[in-house]
C-alpha cells in the first residue's frame, strides 16, 4: 500500500541544475578554472558547502586553500547568481508530464511532498505556481543532514501526519536521494537511466506519458 509520494524538485519537477550549473562556472571562471558539466554530475543531490567543496577540488585546490568564511562568501556568491537565474522562471519550465502525475496522484488519495536540499525551493515553487499541489514542504533550511542521509524524507513522512516508510515512495533523479529513500526503508523511482540509478526499485525516463496508476502497478509486482 503507498500512502505518500515523495518529491525531490531538481531534475524531478523542474530543470534547475542547468541554473546551477551556470552559477558554479561563472564562480569557477572567477577563481580561474573551467568547471564542466562533467565535473558538475557530481553535484547533484548534495549541499550547497559540499557542492562548493567538489567545485573546489575540481579547480586542484588544496583542501585548506579557503578559510570558512571565504567559503561562506564564495557560496553565497554562488547562490546570488542562481537567485538571480531562478527569478526569471516561469510555470511553462515545468518538465513535461509532471502535472498530470500529481494531479493523478493526489485523485487516488495519496499524500504528496517535496523534499529538496535546496535553500530556495519556495522561490521556486512560487514562480512555478505549484506549491499548492504538495501537503508539505521540506527543503534546505528544514534539515541538518543533507542526502545520502535520509533525514528529508523522514521529515516529510512525519509532517504528513506520520506515515510509515514502508507506505512512502520517493521520486529522485540523483543516486544521493536514491541512498536516501534506501536508508529511510523507502521505495523508490528513478527519474533517469537505470545505469546510473541502479538502486532504485524502478526507473523511468521522465513523466511524459507515465501515470500513477501504471507507476504503482510496477511498484506493486516488486514487493
């Protein structure tokens, strides 16, 4: 029985990674390097001071080349730009199928929440104009453990008024939020390729032409 659909928001709901992408290059083109999408896979799904520290170590910086409050000031540089790219959004950057899912989620009665490590998920719902379709939000600010731990999807289970893990299934494009929903006692479908998302109980490419009801079907042969 699935009770809850869990969210994460980048590469899931909406294409974001391409605004952080942009922000970490014009940050690495700064300090005098080349970050490339390449260096930028390893990124997703992890904190914004650990992404930093991967920026960091992709540029062939020694590990004690910054002191703490450089770093502070270098993410928040960071972090100016991508505000400034993600206020520019718009509802048509929604990828494509995800609306009809959650609106066919939601018809069967099952709970919905979006839990991301992003700091600025309510800037971004707002411009997309979704925040209503979620019973609950978790997002960077909400958490002291970023994914691999699963702390985000415990915390949208218990706001969604204590559903069991084995009743939740989480929907994840990064194998750190796969980790996660694994180390929740969570379900799981990968929005991706099955090489990549390989723990996942199942992938598919995206939401285009994928319903619930088919979704819950697969997951249901698994058990």
């Amino acid at each position: 029985m699935i009770r809850a659909a869990l969210f994460d928001l980048d590469g899931v709901i909406v294409d974001t990674a391409k605004y952080h992408y942009l922000a970490w290059r014009r940050l690495a083109a700064e300090l005098g390097f080349v970050f490339t999408e390449t260096d930028n896979e390893r990124l997703k799904g992890v904190s914004r001071m650990r992404s930093l520290d991967l920026l960091l170590e992709a540029g062939g910086f020694p590990e004690n080349s910054f002191t703490a409050t450089q770093k502070e000031e270098l993410a928040a540089r960071k972090n100016a730009w991508y505000v400034e790219y993600i206020s520019r959004m718009t509802p048509g950057e929604i990828l494509p199928g995800v609306l009809p899912f959650l609106a066919g989620t939601r018809a069967d009665g099952v709970r919905t929440a979006l839990g991301s490590a992003s700091r600025n998920t309510g800037i971004i719902l707002d411009r997309l104009e979704i925040g209503t379709l979620f019973d609950t939000v978790v997002d960077g600010t909400m958490v002291t453990r970023t994914k691999p731990d699963p702390e985000v999807f415990l915390q949208c289970a218990a706001r969604l008024g204590g559903i069991p893990a084995g009743e939740c299934v989480v929907f994840e494009d990064a194998e750190a939020g796969i980790e996660a929903a694994r180390a929740a006692g969570m379900r799981s479908v990968g929005i991706g390729t099955p090489q990549r998302l390989k723990q996942a109980d199942l992938v598919v490419p995206g939401f285009g032409g994928i319903t619930w009801q088919k979704i819950k079907n697969q997951l249901s042969t698994k058990v």
